[in-house]
C-alpha cells in the first residue's frame, strides 16, 4: 500500500488551533508511551465501530497513528488526518493508511458522503466549536454511516482541580465542555442520530509529580496554557502534593478522567 502524505493546513490561521497543533506535534515522540487513557479509551470505543472489512474509514485525530494495524481491519481505504504534522509524520512510517492528510476537524478537505465510517478519540476536546465538526461528520458520511468519537469532558481530573483549588484561583486544568452542551451541539445538526454515554476512566500514580510528568508528555499541559509562575517552585509542590494526599487509594493517587462516548449514525436515503 502507497500511502500518500499531504498538507491541507499547513500553519492552523487561529492561534489557538496552532497552539494545539505544536503541542501535540511536540509531544509526538513520547505521546504513545503516556497514553495509557489513549489507549483504554479508544479500545473501548472500538468496540462500538461496524466490524464488517469494507468501505471508507475517516481516523480523525489519527495521533502517532498506534491503532491503524486494528482500523485497517474495519475497512478498504483508511483516511488518516490529525491537525499536526509531527503527529502525521509519526503516523506515516508505518505507512497503513492510505492517504494522511492535516487538517482542522472543523473544516475536513473531504467531499460529501464519502466517508462510510468514521473513528475519533479523545480528540474532540481540542475544538473550539464541536458543533462544527458534528456538521462535518453529517456532511462527509455516507447514508447510514456510522461514526464513534469519545471526548473528555467537565469533572476531568477533579482531584487535581480540588488539590490547586487549596493553593490559589488560578485554573492550572483544562476546562472542558459539560455534557449537556455536546448533546445541544449536537442536536442542532440535521440528517443524524446520536447516542452519548459517558463513562470514568481513574488513574493512579505514586505522587502528584507523576501526574504531571504524564500530562507533560502527552503535550496536554502546554494546550491549557497554565505555565503560571511558581508553579516549578519547589515549595509549591509540596503544597500541592499535601493537598492531593486526601485523594490517596491503596492504588496511589487518583486522576479521574470524565469521557463521553458518541456513537451517530447517518439517516438513510
């Protein structure tokens, strides 16, 4: 299989979306090996996708690319398109897909009804207008297309909010949309069907500072934009560390993880 590389947003013009885009591609070495979220979540939601081999498979938000050797199974021709192009270029070596293309999700370089299927995890959280990228989905996909995506969303890392919450006002996590405004965004969109569940994802780690390391690698930290001063100081992680230890398990500290999973399904002719 020749795969075919190509650029449809080379610099995202919204510096927000280019902020996101750095990000990742920054954190695209060491992304897999972080991403155990990444990896439960999108397993789980695989579980979801039509099984039968055939027709077109859109990977929005396709990352490094680790769970094409299983999409491949789902289809004939497997699209991959990530908004960053480090990402892209680290899912390009293992050359599955047949073609990868940057892109915004908003804004797919995709003619109408030619998707059949459509996979996307722990991707939609990054955009600014999710209401957009339902339109797309309703737009690209074929009649009775299906598309599964998952998204983090508000209550994501609670404990970590609650421990900064003990030091200061600053908002050092992401906040992320509350599940009844998915389901408004989504409600407005014509010609679909959708089904949301949401589900808790816990992690544990051994201190605060694996916490952070994770994040850090998966470039989810520098998105938030919450580099504040002091945050690196030394006595501030031990403040934090002591707030966090009235969240301790017998399995560690907890990172709770609020994840939405949205099945659609577009309306027959």
């Amino acid at each position: 299989m020749s795969a075919v590389m190509q650029s449809s947003v080379k610099t995202p013009s919204d510096p927000f979306l280019n902020k996101v885009a750095k990000s990742f591609g920054a954190a695209s070495d060491s992304y897999i090996q972080g991403a155990r979220l990444q990896q439960q979540v999108a397993l789980d939601a695989l579980a979801l996708l039509p099984k039968q081999p055939h027709g077109h498979l859109l990977d929005l938000g396709c990352g490094p690319g680790w769970l094409h050797p299983r999409l491949i199974r789902y289809c004939q021709k497997l699209t991959a398109i990530d908004l960053s192009t480090g990402m892209l270029a680290r899912a390009a070596q293992a050359n599955i897909a047949s073609q990868y293309l940057q892109a915004d999700a908003q804004q797919l370089p995709l003619p109408d009804a030619s998707v059949d299927k459509v996979f996307s995890s722990l991707m939609l959280q990054w955009c600014k207008d999710p209401a957009a990228v339902f339109n797309e989905m309703a737009r690209i996909l074929t009649p009775d297309g299906t598309v599964v995506m998952t998204t983090l969303v508000d209550g994501t890392l609670s404990e970590l909010k609650q421990a900064f919450a003990e030091l200061d006002n600053q908002p050092h996590v992401n906040q992320f949309l509350p599940l009844d405004a998915l389901k408004q965004a989504a409600s407005a969109v014509r010609g679909m069907q959708w089904q949301f569940e949401q589900r808790r994802y816990p992690l544990y780690y051994p201190n605060v500072q694996a916490i952070a390391r994770e994040l850090k690698i998966l470039g989810a930290n520098q998105v938030a934009g919450r580099q504040a001063g002091g945050l690196t100081g030394k006595g501030y992680w031990q403040q934090l560390a002591q707030a966090y230890e009235k969240h301790r398990t017998m399995l560690g500290l907890p990172a709770s993880y609020q994840v939405v999973v949205i099945s659609g399904v577009k309306h027959g002719n």
